[in-house]
C-alpha cells in the first residue's frame, strides 16, 4: 500500500495536533476545556440571562406590638379679621404624641379670598424658622391662615396618641 504525501502530510499534522492537546496541559499550558470556557466568559460578559423562577416564600416574622386605639384629637379655634392673617397651635397633652392634623375654614364661612397658607406639625418648641425637622416627634400641629374678604373662623385641629 502505497500513501500519497498528501497523506503522510495530513495524517502528521493531526497527530502533531493530538500530541499538543494531550501534552500541552502537562506543560502548563492550556487545556482545550479551559480555552473553550475563556473563550465562552468573553462573550457572555456583561450579559444577563432570563430572569429565573420566584423563589419560595420565606417564613413568617414575629408579629409586631399593638398600635395606639386611644386617640385624642385636640382643636383650637382662631378668627381672621378682615383682609387680614392669623396663626394658631393646637398641642397634644403631656405624654401624647401627634399623628396627623390639620387646618380649616368653618364650614359655611369660607371663600375663594379664604387660604390656609401653612399647616404642619411641631414639636413643643412651636420654633417654625424652617418647619419641624425629619426625625422630629411632633407633639402638636400649626395652621396659619389669610382672607382678602371679611372676618372669618379657622381651626387647627391634631391628633394624638400616647408615646
């Protein structure tokens, strides 16, 4: 049998091949299963694949302490005079906190010339340079109001719990 040198030539350049493979990682080189995983992290750097299944339902947290039923609302009353402003504090009693507030017009009384121009919480110190600071407990409410017509009723009203 007699083999071309085509032959010869192909058959040594792929048995060089299975040489260098199989020796290669021997010689600290690299092996083909790492080329192939270096070669797969480049191209799927930076990418992200569906979003997978929901995981399961964690457990169930401690329950947690029993809000306050015991609500106290406080109001204050003020008269406006005509084409005038007036201000007002309603304060919660000693050891209650405040929750919410507000300030309004009596009902039948109030019209577009009538405006609640500030309503906010404050702590005890009713300072108001710059409203009642994030952190701050709030132990009352403040309203503030105008009108460009006559005399009119306002309320500032808060609600309270215990601390």
């Amino acid at each position: 049998m007699k083999l071309s040198k085509w032959k010869v030539i192909v058959t040594g350049v792929g048995a060089l091949v299975l040489v260098f493979a199989v020796i290669s990682p021997a010689l600290g080189g690299l092996s083909l299963k790492a080329l192939v995983k270096k070669e797969v992290r480049k191209q799927l750097a930076g990418k992200s694949g569906p979003q997978g299944p929901q995981g399961t339902q964690g457990t169930k947290g401690t329950d947690g302490a029993p809000g306050s039923s015991d609500v106290t609302v406080v109001r204050n009353t003020m008269t406006v005079g005509p084409n005038a402003a007036n201000d007002q504090f309603a304060d919660c009693p000693a050891g209650q906190r405040a929750t919410g507030g507000g300030t309004a017009f009596n009902g039948g009384d109030a019209f577009s010339s009538d405006k609640v121009i500030d309503s906010m919480p404050v702590d005890a110190s009713h300072v108001l340079t710059n409203g009642t600071p994030s952190g701050t407990v709030p132990t009352g409410w403040w309203g503030h109001v105008a009108t460009t017509g006559g005399a009119v009723t306002a309320f500032v009203w808060v609600l309270c719990v215990p601390q």
